[in-house]
C-alpha cells in the first residue's frame, strides 16, 4: 500500500493558501444535497458539524454523553496556544511550527504542523467572536501565559478552565445549527461499527445507550472525532467513558492505525492514592509558570518526609534539589511533558519521593505567593488550588502539592493524510482521533489549538474536495451492507452477553492497564514489551471465556458498554506494544530505556525510524501489517533535542 500524504507543493508558508485554491469546491446549491456523519461532540466534532452546517451541508452528529457539553474537551484547564505574538516577545508562526516540530522530537508531517501554526490565529478570533471569557489584562487587552516546550508566552486561557469555555462556544455554533435543522444531534449513542459500500466509507452502525436498540445511518462521508485511547491504560486522567470504540472499528474496516504507541505521560497530576480509583486527575501545567517542582536532596530527608517526622515546609533551600531548574536552566521547569514526566520518575526510582508509595514530587507556590502575593496566585489558578485541596485535604497556599506523571493524551491514532482523509475514501478523522500534528510528544496547549484547527478552519476545505466528486444519490440503510454490519454488530453483542464468566468487565480493564503502564508506559524495554504482548494475548483469551456482563441488551445496560470497549482496548493494546516492540529508537513520549543518550534523555535513530508507522489490520488474531510514511525535512535540521 502505497500512503499519498498529499502534501501541496510549493514552500512552506504557502501550502495551505495554494491548497485551499486548488481543491475542489462543491456550490452553495448542491452542499444541501450532501449529508455528513460526525462521531464526536468535543472541541474538533462540535466546530466540524457546526461548520459543515453552516456551509450548508446535513448533518449528523453522534456522542455517546447525555450532552455535547459533556466531551472530554471540557477537561482541559491550562489554555490554548495561538502565534499571536501579543506579548511581542519573539513569537511567529514560524516559531510556534519550529516548537511543535521540535517538541514532537521530529516525528511528524512539517507542512501539517505548519498549517496548524498558521490557522491558530484564527482560532482566537474565531472563539473571542463566540464570547470565550479569555483572561485579559489590566488594559483589556488577552492575556497570555507561557507552557512547556516554548521560550515565548503565546497561551490563552480562561483561568483553569479553559476547555469548558472553549466547548461552550463551540456548543453554542452546534446549537445554533440544530436549532436550524442543519445538526440532527444524537446524545447517548455509540457508533459500534462502519459501513462501507464499494470499498468507501457510507455511513455507521449504532447503539442507543438508553434503550439498547441497533440502528444504521448513511451519509456520502464520515468524520470521526472521538478523541484518543488513554483509557487503555486504566488509570488516566480521561474521563472514563473516553474509548477507542469508534476509531478501532473503523481500524477493522481497513483504515490505517498511525503510530499507536506515542502516548503522553503528563507531568503534573495527582498521584495515585489506591487501588480503589477509577481515574485520575489533572494539574494543569500552567502550574508550572509559578510553581516550581523539587524533591529532598537525599533519600534520608525524603524517607523522614514519608513517615512525617518532618514537614516539607521544614527543609532549607540547600536541602531541596530543584532538579529541573538545575539540569535545565533555559526552560527549567517549563521543559516539555516527556522530558519532566521521566525526571520525576527517575528521582522517585533513587528513593527521593515524597508521598507514602514513594511516587511523588513536590510543585511548591512558595516563591511565587511570596512575591506576587495569595490573591494574585488565586487569581491565576484558584479553581485548580481548590480542586486540589478537595481532592487531598491539602492546601496548597500553605504546603507544597504533591504530583506524578499520568496518561494524558495519546499522539498515535488513525492515519490521514493532508486533507484529514483516512486511507479509506469518505472517512476522516480529527483532533486527537488522528496522528497528524504532533509527532512522538504534544507540547501543552497544543490539543485544544488542533481540535478548532480541524474542525473550524481545516476539514470545512477538504471534506469538499472529495463530495465535489461523489454524486448526490443516497444510499438506503436497507443495502446489504448495512444489514451485514448492523448483524456483525448483535453478534458481537450477543456473544458479550452469553460469556456469563466470573470476572467483571472492569476486572479484565484494571489487569490490561496494569500490564500498559508497567511495560508500554514511560519506560520500556524489548524484554519487557515481549511479556506484555504474552500477557495481553492470556488476558484477551480469558475475557472472552470468563467475562461477567450483566443485564441485556435491550436496556441502559453500563456493564456492556463497558464490555464492548473493553474488548477493544484488548486489541489495540496489543498493536501498541507491537509499535513500541518495532521502533528500535526512543522519541518524546516512546523512550526505549536500551536507546537513551549517557544523559538519560530519547536517542532518536532518524536513519532507520524517520517515518510514521501505520499498521494495517489483517485479521482475528493475526500479526498487523506494517506500512511506512517516509518524513521528510526541508525547513527544519533533526538534531538532538536540547532544553538545557
């Protein structure tokens, strides 16, 4: 299979505004004749249906949530970036790409970075123009604050809460096209299946969450944008209905999974209290702009800490190893997430963590409310101070916050080439559903910038390009096709439902993310990949012999959603470990612990591995195939990643 990324040609900075020319256009009179289907209501599925909506196109959007409102979108905290330049600090679009490039340790598509850079200007506008509350400064004018992975201050931001705020006014262009007939919306729905009708992708199989009943729906093209597959994991910070159902189903129906095992470990989260949880939970690395992190300088004072013979508030600055600051005094604590996440590890693997598991670090405000006063930094983060003193007990005005790195987002996902299109013709994928934008690690503020990118101002040009040449007629949900997956679909159920084993779904879920975390986590190794890949395949067999599923079908029936995606997570965690198991080199968030340079940081080999890794599915049971994207560099040189 030969992958056509369908990069323009012509120089960098021209790409898109050629590409938007050249593609075909469909008139304002023939888009009503075109129907869509959007799975997703987050950030990249509302602003694609809203879009495609007001463009004139009918739409169909699909979420599995009670309310669009509901998306995972709505969890991010810490911002949006945007090369805006505001602070006239130095930053460019040029600068924003240079970043991102540089942050995903050279692991993805330059002209798609570029573009992303270059649209996320209009995204403020586009959002300030919905009411987005953005933080401002004295004078009115945005405010901005700095991330990791940057030099330059080019985030926006509504306090801790930036995803809700970005999703409200995302939500308000849906409703506005539902409320015109545009968007027939579907809440509590879940696509199970794709269909596809002469080799192109035609529409969906769904199930109603509230009353169990199978439908099909058609469309001329289908837009996924379910977000990513942490939940794999078990123990994330995604909201735990986040799956990667819909994406793998159409993974099974022949598009290409990219690069699986980039996963992100974010840096700043609250440590794991028990084996009770059934998530985890998020701190904004905005944090990081006042807060600066540290652990005891000996395993002594550490040990003393973790048996509360000392305070932490007790140690003097000469007892305090302020490691990031030290090892990398141009970005210190704002280095990007891969590279903070894999020092606290290594502090807490020589004995110096702070909590009773010993897998903490500490993020201190004490400087910070020192110089600039409480209410300052309330101003800034307060819902965040409050979330984490409701959470822990502590409160973080007065005592250090403890932290550790978590699963965060996933960088892998369906391949698509420049115009968002999967290799299957009429599927798409956006946000953090595709590979795209973000290489082997995503710098922070960057998934909410892709998500509006995608949908507001990306997909509304190439989704065009192939409607202008399908024709009008629509297909029926009788065609065999439909009937085929929709019986597919109460096989699998049924199936799910006869197992009557002894474990609980969430049993087989908890082993699987154990399995993920210990061997395909932050750390792995080739010995460590091969157990994991024995493990998943014992794990897999026994779910299908031994798995309780309560209930039937033909009800709200939690236990079986939980199944189905479960089942699914069992397959993909398996090509995970595949990906990691073949990619002899360690990039961003893939560090392979037998390549790492004598500073402990990623070795790249950009001779063998400078390409995307798009597996293709082959069967039940079979080894997947492997195809390759070759990446190539014409702006940027590959040189080791240096934040020192």
């Amino acid at each position: 299979m030969n992958l056509e990324s369908k990069i323009p040609e012509g120089p960098l900075a021209e790409k898109w505004t050629n590409h938007k020319f050249n593609v075909k256009l469909v008139n304002p009179a023939n888009k009503r004749k075109y129907d869509v289907i959007v799975v997703g209501t987050g950030l990249a599925g509302a602003s694609a249906s809203a879009s495609l909506a007001e463009l004139g196109y009918n739409v169909k959007a699909f979420c599995f949530q009670d309310s669009p409102r509901r998306a995972h979108s709505i969890a991010a905290q810490g911002g949006i970036n945007a090369a805006k330049n505001y602070q006239n600090d130095g930053d460019s679009v040029y600068r924003l790409f240079y970043d991102t490039i540089k942050g995903g340790d050279y692991r993805s598509r330059e002209a798609n970075v570029y573009r992303l850079a270059e649209v996320s200007v209009n995204i403020i506008d586009q959002c300030v123009a919905q009411g987005v509350p953005f933080a401002r400064e004295y004078g009115g004018l945005l405010a901005n604050r700095s991330f990791g992975g940057a030099q330059v201050s080019r985030t926006f931001y509504a306090r801790g809460q930036t995803g809700q705020q970005l999703l409200l006014g995302a939500y308000s262009a849906l409703s506005r096209q539902v409320a015109n007939g545009k968007v027939e919306l579907f809440p509590r729905t879940e696509m199970l299946d794709l269909v596809m009708v002469d080799g192109k992708a035609r529409g969906i199989v769904t199930r109603n969450l509230v009353t169990g009943k199978i439908e099909s729906h058609s469309a001329h093209a289908v837009v996924l944008a379910s977000g990513g597959y942490g939940n794999v994991f078990y123990l994330s910070t995604n909201a735990m209905g986040s799956n990667v159902t819909a994406a793998w189903r159409a993974h099974k129906k022949g598009a290409l999974m990219a690069n699986p095992c980039y996963t992100q470990i974010h840096p700043t989260c609250i440590p794991v209290s028990g084996d009770h949880q059934s998530k985890l939970t998020l701190m904004s690395e905005s944090l990081r702009n006042d807060g600066r992190v540290w652990v005891p300088k000996t395993k002594e004072l550490a040990e003393k800490i973790r048996n509360k013979e000392i305070h932490p508030n007790d140690l003097s600055e000469d007892e305090r190893d302020y490691y990031l600051e030290t090892k990398y005094p141009a970005f210190g604590n704002l280095v990007p997430r891969d590279v903070a996440s894999r020092n606290a590890k290594y502090v807490c693997d020589e004995g110096r963590g702070v909590n009773s598991s010993g897998k903490a670090v500490y993020l201190d405000f004490r400087d910070a409310i020192n110089r600039d006063g409480e209410d300052t930094i309330a101003g800034k983060y307060g819902n965040l101070f409050d979330m984490y003193r409701q959470i822990t007990g502590s409160n973080p005005y007065k005592e250090p916050m403890m932290i550790y790195p978590a699963v965060h987002y996933t960088m892998g996902g369906l391949w698509v080439d420049y115009n968002l299109k999967t290799n299957v013709d009429g599927l798409y994928a956006t946000g953090e559903s595709n590979f795209s934008d973000h290489g082997a690690n995503r710098l922070g503020a960057s998934a909410l910038m892709q998500g509006l990118a995608d949908g507001y101002f990306v997909l509304p040009y190439t989704i065009g390009n192939y409607l202008a040449g399908e024709k009008y007629e629509k297909i029926g949900t009788d065609h065999e096709a439909f009937k085929e997956a929709e019986k597919s679909v109460k096989e699998n159920i049924d199936k799910l439902l006869s197992i009557k084993g002894t474990k609980s779904v969430d049993q087989y879920h908890k082993e699987l993310g154990k399995v993920m975390w210990d061997y395909c986590g932050m750390s792995r190794t080739a010995e460590g990949l091969k157990k994991a890949k024995d493990l998943v395949r014992e794990l897999r067999a026994d779910f299908w012999k031994n798995v309780k599923v309560l209930g039937t079908n033909e009800e709200f029936n939690s236990s079986l959603e939980k199944a189905s995606r479960v089942a699914d997570f069992l397959e993909q965690g398996e090509l995970m470990i595949d990906d990691a198991l073949h990619r002899e080199e360690s990039c961003g968030g893939h560090f392979r612990e037998e390549h790492q340079t004598p500073e402990g940081e990623a070795k790249r080999n950009d001779e063998d591995f400078a390409y995307v890794a798009a597996w293709e599915y082959t069967g039940p049971e079979q080894p997947e195939k492997l195809h390759k994207e070759q990446l190539i560099f014409e702006n940027v040189k590959l040189t080791q990643r240096s934040y020192k």
